[in-house]
C-alpha cells in the first residue's frame, strides 16, 4: 500500500520530524524523530500486517516484536506513523467493528479447514 503523500507532507516537518496524533486522554500531540519509524518501513512482516488490518492490537503487535525481535514503542510508532502517511483516520468504533469481522472471518476460515 502505497502512502499517502500529501497526508505526509502535512505531519512531517524540515527537521526530521513526525507528529503523530493525540493518544493520551489529555490529548497532547507526540512528536518522534521520522528515522525511528523509517528505518522500520522496508520491513515485510510489518507492511503485510498493515496491509491486513492498520490497527493491530496490543497484543498482535507484541507477538510481532518478539518472533522478529523488534522493540514495542518503535512499532507502535511505525504503524501510527503509517496510517498518518496513507491518511487512514479511524474511529474506535469503526476500528473495533471492523476487527471483530476480521476475527470471525479469521474463525469461519479455520473452522472450514478442519
């Protein structure tokens, strides 16, 4: 999936620099260094789960730090990054809905297998 290159002029800026939206309840903006999450971007494991689902949970994204050994805050970082880039901007609601359909859709493939 290619980003989005507009929404990625918009969050980055001359310094290097990536703001990343509010995630505290006080909503503060969250500014990280871009080579934090580029150095990440040519990894395969993280670009195809991206492609499956732009909001993988807590969970999801420490199975995937410890099979590949890449560090949690980095890919925490790198996926919000990502859909900054590609200017995926969803609600919880949307995010939770869609997830459980991805879950049962996961289910309904397996339990057809056996």
């Amino acid at each position: 999936m290619p980003p989005n290159k507009e929404a990625s002029s918009v969050t980055s800026s001359p310094a290097g620099l990536i703001c990343l939206p509010p995630i505290s309840e006080e909503l503060q903006l969250v500014w990280t260094q871009a080579a934090q999450t580029s150095e990440l971007d040519s990894n395969e494991h993280l670009l195809q789960t991206f492609s499956y689902f732009p909001y993988p949970s807590l969970a999801d994204i420490a199975l995937l730090c410890l099979r590949y050994g890449l560090q949690m805050e980095k890919v925490k970082t790198w996926f919000m990054a990502q859909r900054l880039r590609c200017g995926i901007s969803w609600s919880s609601e949307e995010i939770e809905e869609t997830r459980a359909r991805v879950v049962y859709h996961r289910d309904q493939l397996h339990f057809k297998s056996l």
